[in-house]
C-alpha cells in the first residue's frame, strides 16, 4: 500500500470540485464531505441519508455517528460548502431516508471502497496531481488545510483520533521544509 499525500494546492482541490460536480453530483457531495469532515472512507460510506436529512427534508446541522474503526462516538457540525453539495446532489436523486447517502449503482449498498478509490483516483489524475492518492487523501486534505488555517495541532491531533502530535504532523504531511519556513519567515 502506498502512502498517500494530503492535496495542499486550493486550486486543484478547485479542479476537482468541478471536475467531479460535471461528472456525478455522488460523486461530488462525496469527496466535498470527505475533505470537510476528516472521516474515514468506511464512515463516509456508512452514511445514510437519514444522518444528514431531517424529516423535513432539510440538511441536519451536524452528523452523528459511531466510527467504524475507533467505535467513538463522532458528533460534528456539517459545514455551508458541504450542505449546499448535499441540498444539491440529494435535491437531484431520487434517494429515501434510509438509503445508504452514496449508493452503488450495482446493489442495496454503498459505493465500495475501491470505487470510491477509483472516484477519488480519476479526478486527482484530472486535476494534474501526480503524487499517490486515495480516500485517506479526503481525510489527510481536511487536517493538513486545518492545520495551515492556524488550528491548534491538539485539535486536529482529537478531531483525527491520533495519540500524539508528532503522528499527526507526519499525517498530514507537514514537511522539514514546512517547519523550516517558520524559521526563515519569522524574522523577528
């Protein structure tokens, strides 16, 4: 398994959007909500519409959910840029509340994990990223913009579940040559 890199370039997450949004609205309320709430790949999939619908048909304010992996409780705000491509891509489907949110077009199911992967794959190669990507590049993107928005390492270090900072520097990918900047950029 290849380890694979957060997309630091706005632009290209940009050209992703768009790629994605003319290409399949699942397809983009997928990687918008990936890269806006940190979950795994078998969280995001787990996803029905009901989590992220009321019974008014409007998009909940927050996601609640068990994590597949950790089993911890996760409550979290879903933010404007995610509803709106959910109020879109759910607004366009024909999707009942206990429908699973990304359905696999073969099935009951959600999407597979390798689809998703392909999904993700495609539209990275599109966008001109040439680094090793996959589903955990969703959730590595949302900490290592966290991070670079000025977050406090110890946040993101919870909101990713991980034991320690230095794991969660090497997650998101935060370089030597990023930790260096500080140093010739400071100038005090």
């Amino acid at each position: 398994m290849e380890y694979v890199q957060p997309i630091r370039d706005t632009r290209k997450i940009q050209a992703i959007k768009k790629y994605l949004r003319a290409k399949s609205l699942r397809d983009y309320a997928l990687f918008v909500l990936g890269i806006n709430s940190g979950l795994r790949i078998s969280d995001l999939l787990r996803l029905k519409v009901s989590d992220v619908l009321d019974e008014q048909g409007k998009i909940k304010d927050r996601i609640s959910l068990r994590e597949k992996k950790t089993g911890k409780f996760k409550d979290f705000p879903i933010c404007e840029t995610a509803k709106k491509a959910l109020k879109e891509y759910l607004e366009n489907s024909h999707l009942g509340s206990g429908m699973y949110l990304f359905p696999s077009r073969k099935g009951n199911g959600p999407i597979s994990r390798i689809q998703a992967y392909r999904i993700i794959n495609e539209a990275c190669r599109m966008a001109g990223i040439k680094e090793p990507v996959g589903t955990h590049t969703m959730r590595k993107t949302f900490g290592y913009h966290a991070y670079k928005k000025g977050l406090d390492l110890a946040v993101i270090q919870k909101l990713l579940n991980h034991s320690s900072p230095s794991i969660t520097l090497a997650y998101i990918g935060i370089t030597q040559e990023d930790q260096d900047n500080v140093y010739m950029s400071l100038n005090l």
